[in-house]
C-alpha cells in the first residue's frame, strides 16, 4: 500500500535524527516522538528508534518514550517534522536522501 511519497529508510531516519539534540523543550521533544509514530506506524521498530535517539539526551529517563509512544493517536504530528528540525539543525536534506536513495 505505497503511496507516491516514498517511505524514508530507517537509516535516512536515523541520520536525520543525529541532526536533532534530544534534549529539545518539551513540546518539540513530543512532536519528533509523534513524528517517528507516524512514520513507523506505532511499531515496535519506531519505539525502538524513539527510545534509542531520546536516550542520547541528558533529560532522558527510562520509560517515558514508551509511556508517550502508548498516547499516540493515528493523526497529529506527521513524520515533515523531523526532516524540517533536522533542516534548522544544519542536516543538508537533499544531500541526505540522494545518499539513501541510492
């Protein structure tokens, strides 16, 4: 069921994420949690990720992603939202999914 957007490679989404300081304010650090559910549809995979970026801050604590990745509705924060703070973070976009498309 592939729709004309193409579906980011994990390790895209992992560059992107290593652009992104997860140590961000609190609604910012929300949205990149909802973002990953949207993209990885609430799987296991995507709460891995979430958790595995959240961890690299200093705030992190141990179940929160989980606890926050369970609340997530279907709908609200879309997966645009990583590649744009990656993009105020300095990632180079285009450069970074002509490497993954590859």
């Amino acid at each position: 069921q592939r729709t004309v957007d193409r579906l980011t490679p994990t390790g895209e989404v992992e560059e992107l994420l290593g652009h992104i300081p997860a140590d961000l304010p609190y609604q910012e650090w929300v949205s990149v949690l909802m973002a990953l559910h949207d993209r990885f549809g609430g799987s296991k995979e995507g709460l891995a990720l979430a958790d595995r970026w959240s961890a690299s801050g200093a705030k992190y604590r141990k179940g929160e992603v989980a606890a926050k990745w369970r609340s997530f509705k279907r709908n609200g924060v879309s997966w645009a939202t990583i590649p744009a703070l990656a993009r105020q973070n300095g990632a180079d976009l285009s450069d970074i999914a002509r490497r993954w498309a590859a």
